[in-house]
C-alpha cells in the first residue's frame, strides 16, 4: 500500500524557486506522471517524495504519515535511475541480490526473492550469466529486476528509458508497464516525452517553471487542458491557437471570428471584452469547400493513413489532420471547419481555460 499526497510542496535553492507550492495526490497502486520541460522541476519533485532532498515548505504523506523530514533510508521507496547501470564485475544473480544482501537478508530468503522476480521478469535462464554479453533488454530486465527485488513502497523512475534509442524505447515502455500492471506497486515516473506520459500513465502532472500546471488523466489533460501552456505542450502537432478579442456571456454557445460564428461548448462564466484564444485540435478541423471559415493552404506533409495540411487563416496559423486521400493543392483557398464539441477557450492574458 502506498498512496501519497502532496501538499504545498515548495523547493528553493538560495534565490531560486525550483517548486512552487505543489498539490496532488498519488493513489495506490497508479502509474503517475511528472511531465514537463527542462528544469521545470519534476526531478526536484521526485527527489523530495523520495527523500534525497529536503523540501522547503509543504508536506508528503505516505499512507497517512508525514515523512517531509524523514531521511531517505527510512521511506521504504527504491530510486530507479537510467537502468542500465548494472555492476559489471557481477553476474545476474548477484546484481539482482545485491539490494537484500546489503540489508542483510538471509541467504535462503535471498533466493526465494530473487528467484521470484527473475520468474516475473523472464530471465530466470540468464540468472547465472555475466552481465557483460547480455543484450540491451536483458540488462533493462536485469536492472528492473535489481530494482524491484526489495518489495519497497513506492517506485520512483527518473526518465529511465531516457538513454534508449525510440524503438527500443517503446518496446521497453510497454514492458514496463505491463510489469506495473502485474505487480500493482505505485510508481512515479519523470519524463519531459508527452507522449510517453499520455501512452504510461494513469495521471499525469503537468508542470511549468515550478508550477503545477494541470493534474488529470491523460485524456482529461488531452481534451481538457487547463492553460494555454498545457494545450500546446501536449498533442502533436499541438493544439491550434486562434486569437480574437469578443467577450462571453454565460450561456452562449458560439464565438465570432470576425463575421464567422464558430459553435463552442456552452460558456459558464461570463467575461468582459478581452483577448481571446480558441483552442482548435488538428484532427478535430476538417477541409470542406462550403465551410465559411476561410484559410490559404500553405504546405501539406504526408504521413502515410493521414497528411498535415497547414493554411494561414486570419486568426493564426492552423494545422489540420485530414485522410491522406484527399486532394489539396499549395495556394488554394479552402473552407475550414471545427468540430464543436472538441474546442476550448483561453482567456489569452491569463492563459487558462474559460469554462
Ligand atoms: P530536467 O529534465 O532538465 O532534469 P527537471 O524538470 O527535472 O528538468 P529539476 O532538475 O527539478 O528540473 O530542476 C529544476 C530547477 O532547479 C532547474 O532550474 C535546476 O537548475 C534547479 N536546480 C536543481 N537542483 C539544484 C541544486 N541542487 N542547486 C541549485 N539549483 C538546482
């Protein structure tokens, strides 16, 4: 068991804000995602939960309990760097055991554990091998497996698969989710890859220069983001930005990009006359001659089932995700239209999502 909750977690080097007052909560047994860009402080994140940095305000629970301040030893959660960093004078048997025999298990205790772990990861075959002549996926199951030995809490994972070239890559994300699946344990997974968050994760934090910027599912935060930032980060290509001024009432179901009325989700809040962002994801805009909307077609990119054609409209530029059967020419002048129900609105000054 291990739920953890976040509360207010802030992190400061001298000057410098590295974590800004985070909340969130990890439920037992979740795959979770810390996503963001470079030096966004996910890392920072992860180290405070794990206990390798003290934070500087805010709380974690671990099932109830405040560990803020206990040192690492005494939270029960394995760190799992870049996973190859194997011990190379060991054979497998001896790196997986290393971990208990250095607690000072018992030896026959020792083997049941590590015989268990190789049988969950496939490699009991390889256990009395050097570590030197195994290929790269033996030696990822071979970390994992040294990782998983001890039974801990919580996982904690800093862009394991970060060293790995993308078919393999994905090969071993699989892997190591199907391994979650099996084994149930909560895990907390750094990486800046969006789309390996939406593909692993059951929840995904999505943070900015120290800020949560949206907690969620990934299909929450994919068709609900939260801010502008969110909604350009996530998806690729990203979300489509049109920026008009207009103001909304509650209740209205429109917006009017210059004389063209686009149908929008119901608005809740009403708001004064400002600058304001639609939302518009690429497969959710389809090319139709009648349309009124109007965009010139800049470039077409094929990729195989469907094709990105992008087209300068009046409000921006917009990227849209057709089949690739249909015929467009560069230079044409096409009708542009979106599907309603999919669209969100930003108020542009604040950057987050009018709802
Ligand atoms: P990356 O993927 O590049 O590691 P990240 O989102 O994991 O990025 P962090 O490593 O958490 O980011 O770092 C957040 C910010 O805090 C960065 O600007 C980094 O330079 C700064 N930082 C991290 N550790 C320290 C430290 N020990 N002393 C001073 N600044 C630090």
């Amino acid at each position: 068991m291990a739920e953890i909750v976040i509360r207010n977690l802030r992190k400061e080097f001298g000057a410098f804000t590295a974590v800004e007052g985070s909340s969130f909560t990890i439920r037992d047994g979740e795959f979770f995602m810390l996503l963001g860009p470079s030096g966004c402080g996910k890392t920072t994140t992860l180290r405070m939960i794990a206990g390798l940095e003290l934070p500087s305000g805010g709380e974690i629970l671990i099932d109830g309990e405040d560990v803020s301040q206990l040192p690492a030893s005494r939270r029960d959660i394995a760190m799992v760097f870049q996973m190859f960093a194997l011990y190379p004078h060991m054979n497998v048997r001896r790196n997986i055991s290393y971990p208990l025999v250095s607690q000072g298990v018992a030896r026959a205790e020792v083997q049941a554990k590590v015989a268990e772990v190789a049988r969950i990861l496939g490699i009991t075959d390889i256990l009395d091998k050097p570590v030197g002549g195994l290929s790269g996926g033996d030696r990822q199951r071979v970390a994992l497996a040294r990782a998983i030995v001890r039974r801990p809490k919580a996982f904690m994972m800093d862009e394991p698969l970060g060293a790995l070239d993308a078919e393999f890559r994905e090969h071993m994300a699989e892997e190591l989710r199907a391994l979650h699946d099996r084994m149930g344990a909560t895990t907390v997974y750094v990486t800046h890859d969006q789309l390996e968050a939406m593909q692993m994760g059951d929840k995904i934090v999505v943070m900015n220069h120290g800020v949560v910027e949206q907690f969620g599912t990934p299909q929450d935060i994919y068709d609900h983001p939260a801010t502008l930032f969110v909604a350009d980060f996530i998806g690729s290509p990203s979300m489509n930005f049109l920026r008009f001024q207009g103001a909304l009432a509650a209740g209205d179901s429109a917006v009017r990009l210059g004389e063209v009325s686009i149908a929008t989700p119901e608005v809740q809040v009403a708001t004064g006359p400002r600058d304001l962002v639609l939302g518009v994801r690429p497969e959710h805009v389809t090319l139709s001659d009648a349309a009124p909307y109007r965009g010139r077609i800049l470039a077409s990119e094929y990729l195989g089932t469907s094709q990105i054609i992008t087209l300068d409209c009046p409000h921006g530029t917009v990227k849209a995700r057709v089949p690739s059967g249909q015929g467009v020419r560069s230079g044409e002048t096409v009708g542009l239209s979106f599907r309603s129900g999919t669209l969100s609105l930003f108020d542009a000054a604040t950057g987050r999502a009018l709802r």
